[in-house]
C-alpha cells in the first residue's frame, strides 16, 4: 500500500504536469490568436489635381524643348511625333521645373522638393480631411517616390508638416518604378494584418529631376508620357471602421523577374555618351512586360478565379497539348472578368495598354479607365492606379460587393496585384480629381 507520502508526492507531480498542460495550452491558442489575419480595410484614398498652369499642349511642349537648346531639330521632332501618338491630352501636367531654361539653371533639387511637397501635401491633406483620423493615431507612414530620395527623406516631410506621432514607423520607398504605389499597398497590408492600427500610404514621382536633356532616342520616350501625379491611401485594420471603409483587401500579390537580364534592363537609369542622366526605355520593353505580367497572373489565376473557370482552362489547354496546338496553348490565358468586376492595368503608354489587353484577353470596355486616366493624366507612375480607381467612382460604377483587380508594374522588372472588394457603393468625393470632366469621358 502507497503512503501518505508518496501520495502526496505522486499528486504534486500529477499537478505539475497538469499545470504545464495548461500553459501549453494557453501558449498555443494565444500563438494562434496573434497570427490570426485581421481584415486590412482600404478607409479612403485621395489624388492630387495638378495645377492647370502647367499643362503640355503639344505647340507648348515643342517651344520648350526648342527654347532649352538642348535637343536637335531630330529630337525634338522625334518627341513631337511620340506624343502625337501616345494617347495624352492637352491637359496632362508637367513638373514646374520643365517651364525654367535647364542649361541655364544651376540645380533642379529646388525644384524637385517643390514638386514632391506640392503632389504629398496636397494629397494627404485632402485625404486626413476627409477621413476625420489625426495623424497622431497612424501607426505607419509609407512613402515612395522612384527617382527622387532626399535627406531627411519624404516620409520625414510629411512627419514634420503632419505633425504624426514620435512613434510612427516611417518607411522610405525608391527605385521601386510605377509599381510603387501597388508595393507600397502590399507593405501597408502585412505590417496591419497582426495588430489594429492604421497606416497611410503617399506615392508621388519627381519627373523635373528626371528630364532628359540629351539626344538618345530610348531615353526621350520618358520625356513624352511621363506627367506629374500623386495619391495617399490610408488603410486600417481597426474593426470598428470596417462600416465607414470604402474597400476591403482581400489578397496581394508580389513576383519579380529581375534576374533575367533584358527584363532587368528593361527601363534603366544611365547617362548617355554626353553624360546627361535619364531613363531608357528598351525595345523590348513590350515583350518582357508580357512575358512578366504572365508569369505574374498564373501565379495570381489559382488564388482568384472560380472554380469551373479553372476547369475550362485546364481542360481546354489539356485539348490543345493533345492536338498539338503549341501556339495555341501559348497564347491561352484564363477569363479574369469570372473573377473580377473591374480590372485597373497601370496604363505605362498606349502601346502598354494594348498589348496587356491582348496579352489577357480583355475587351476595349475593361481597358476604359486604363485608356482614359492616360489620356487625362498621362503616366504618373505608381500613383496611376489610383487615379483609375477615382475614374470608375466618377462613373459610379464601384457598387457593394464589387471585385477590383489593381495590377501595377515597373522597372526591374516587377509586378504587383492588390484584390479589393468593395464595401459600400463608392460616392464621386468632393475631391475626386475628374470632377468637372468626368462627364467627357469616354473619349476615342
């Protein structure tokens, strides 16, 4: 017969390891509870409408190139021709610095700042305004910029115009091309997903910097379609404003090519034989974007699309390997309006936009707001997205329950998807930028 004593020792055993059950226990559902995904809302977003004094007519942008002194009779026709046909507008904007006499100029960092303060201010203003949040409750401040990286940087502008608390996380984004904006979405939604707080993205472009002023063709193009633009974004993962959010992030998607060497070089900051710093644009700047984007979606197509969607891909490309239709099953790529309502391609220049709606099949009617934010707006880089997206709410057409594609691409070459799903009919906001032309759109 055991003894009091052994009993009373085989009951504290028995207690201890009960007692680290438990904690076992508690650990692995506390574990689970903080890896748990919490829904990252997109609260509201605002573009910045440039000044009007500072629209390209073609007549006013051959006189500056002319009065610049720094391109030849060639050059400057050549730029007039690519602008002719790139599907902008008279009232695109350029930079401030592009109205100056370059040669004569001793820097364009003033000029820079200007735009950058002008484009970033007026949007996160706009935008903490409008969505009534205190810079003092964000959590994360995300800027990025491609071309232009200052010191102190421009995250630490906005923390000194904005006032924003001494413990927000401050990220500095460069180099990231017109995916920018997209990238820096993505960052915002895996720093939020864990804890409650909030976290404002702003993406602007320094394009006066970044003027070419030299006489190599593929560093010209830039010249031609690059405008002035800028967005803030301010996402959430505080559950009590899921009622007041426009949108909700339902998955994002990153992949980068670059360690194939002509998608690498595919957009690439040099200086020409003369010394003169630019941007060139490839030739094949349309094949690898094609090539990338596709290897981007078939990673994204599995994650997205329905299921019988998936069977008649798999089926109808399993029919075309039987058969022997090599160039077929090249060219077969999945329905994505069966998973999207509306799809917003960064529209990088008319010659983009087309072959990204041939690429993935989509009809002219998808490709709208690409095509008109272009011919609005011109190519404002990693903001563009954004400005498509205030298109389709001008138009009313973002109803609850809607499913919208962001896809953004940029040098590297990179690719960045963001699937949102709407949470309400978008009103047109009092500061959405086509407000007094929305209604001459579309135009063909």
């Amino acid at each position: 017969m055991m003894t009091t004593l052994q009993k009373l020792v085989q009951f504290h055993n028995l207690s201890i390891t009960l007692l680290l059950l438990a904690i076992a226990t508690i650990s692995i559902i506390w574990c689970l509870w903080r890896r748990r995904r919490l829904p990252i809302m997109l609260l509201d977003y605002s573009c910045h409408l440039p000044d009007p004094n500072c629209r390209c007519t073609l007549d006013g942008f051959e006189y500056i190139c002319l009065r610049s002194r720094c391109f030849n009779p060639k050059s400057v026709a050549f730029m007039s021709s690519i602008l002719r046909k790139s599907g902008l507008s008279t009232e695109t904007t350029t930079p401030p610095y592009i109205f100056q006499t370059p040669h004569c100029l001793p820097s364009k960092h003033p000029f820079a700042i200007q735009e950058a303060e002008e484009g970033l201010f007026a949007a996160v203003s706009s935008l903490l305004s409008k969505s009534d949040v205190s810079p003092r409750k964000i959590s994360h401040l995300i800027v990025a910029c491609s071309m232009f990286s200052p010191s102190p940087s421009l995250a630490s502008m906005l923390v000194k115009r904005f006032l924003f608390s001494e413990s927000v996380k401050t990220y500095n984004l460069s180099g990231m091309g017109c995916s920018g904006g997209a990238t820096c979405i993505d960052l915002a939604y895996r720093l939020l997903c864990q804890k409650p707080g909030y976290a404002l993205v702003a993406v602007t472009e320094s394009n006066g910097i970044n003027w070419y002023s030299g006489n190599d063709r593929n560093m010209l193009v830039p010249n031609c379609i690059f405008r002035v633009g800028s967005a803030a974004v301010l996402l959430t993962s505080d559950p009590v404003k899921r009622d007041s959010a426009k949108m909700e992030i339902l998955r994002t998607l990153r992949t980068h090519h670059g360690t194939d060497d002509s998608a690498y070089k595919a957009g690439y900051q040099m200086e020409d034989a003369d010394g003169n710093l630019g941007v060139a644009l490839s030739k094949d700047l349309i094949r690898v974007a094609a090539v990338g984007i596709k290897r981007h979606v078939s990673k994204l197509a599995p994650k997205v699309l329905p299921i019988y969607e998936i069977a008649r891909y798999v089926l109808k490309a399993g029919w075309f390997y039987m058969t022997g239709n090599k160039k077929a099953i090249a060219s077969h790529v999945p329905d994505f309006t069966k998973a999207f309502d509306h799809i917003l391609i960064h529209a990088g220049g008319k010659a983009v936009i087309d072959a990204m709606a041939k690429n993935l099949k989509l009809e002219h009617n998808v490709m709208e707001p690409a095509r008109m934010t272009l011919h609005r707006f011109g190519n404002t880089s990693s903001s563009l997205v954004f400005y498509e997206l205030a298109y389709l709410e001008g138009k009313q057409r973002v109803r609850k329950g809607d499913c919208v594609w962001m896809l953004a691409f940029g040098t590297g070459f990179k690719a960045c998807s963001i699937v949102l799903r709407a949470l309400k009919d978008s009103p047109i906001d009092s500061d959405n930028p086509w407000n007094g032309c929305i209604h001459r759109y579309p135009v063909y």
